[in-house]
C-alpha cells in the first residue's frame, strides 16, 4: 500500500506532463549543448539527437555511460563542457 501510494502519484506526474518538444527552438542554439549517455534507457541518443535538430545545438555522446553520465564518465563530461565553454568565449584562448 505504501509503494502504491509514492509510486502512482509520480508516475502521474512523470505520464502527464505536457509535451515541451515544441519549445526547443525557443533556446538559444550558441549557448546551448545537449549530453547523453551513449547507453542511456529512459532517454536515448535517438532523442538527444531529435532535440539538438530542434533547437539547432550541438550534442555529445557520451561514452560507456547511461542516464547519470556525469557520474558514470565524468572524466568525459568535464572535458567535453569545458571544451564546449572554451570554444564560446574568447578570452581562454
């Protein structure tokens, strides 16, 4: 009874929530950079891929990770964002 009611109540939240797909195009594309896992479940490369057409972004596959990439390659992660940061601003060269 316990887990029905912590479970139902998020699966209601996670199920109807309105599709923001559309909004996409509204960030701006310069300042924007899209990471996933390149073994991610619940969002996959597919999506980020779609989500990155959209808002015209570049997006990262990140390697031997899932969901939680940061945590699962940080190493990765750090240097790709720190790239990403880099190339935008003139001052680090």
């Amino acid at each position: 009874n316990r887990l029905r009611e912590s479970i139902v109540p998020m699966g209601r939240i996670t199920f109807s929530r309105d599709d923001l797909l559309p909004r996409l195009a509204q960030l701006n594309p310069e300042t924007t950079l899209l990471m996933c896992g390149d073994q991610d479940k619940p969002r996959p490369p597919s999506e980020t891929r779609e989500m990155a057409e959209l808002i015209g972004c570049p997006y990262v596959l990140v390697p031997e990770a899932g969901h939680i990439s940061s945590l699962e390659n940080p190493e990765f992660v750090t240097e790709a964002l720190l790239k990403f940061l880099a190339d935008r601003n003139p001052c680090s060269a």
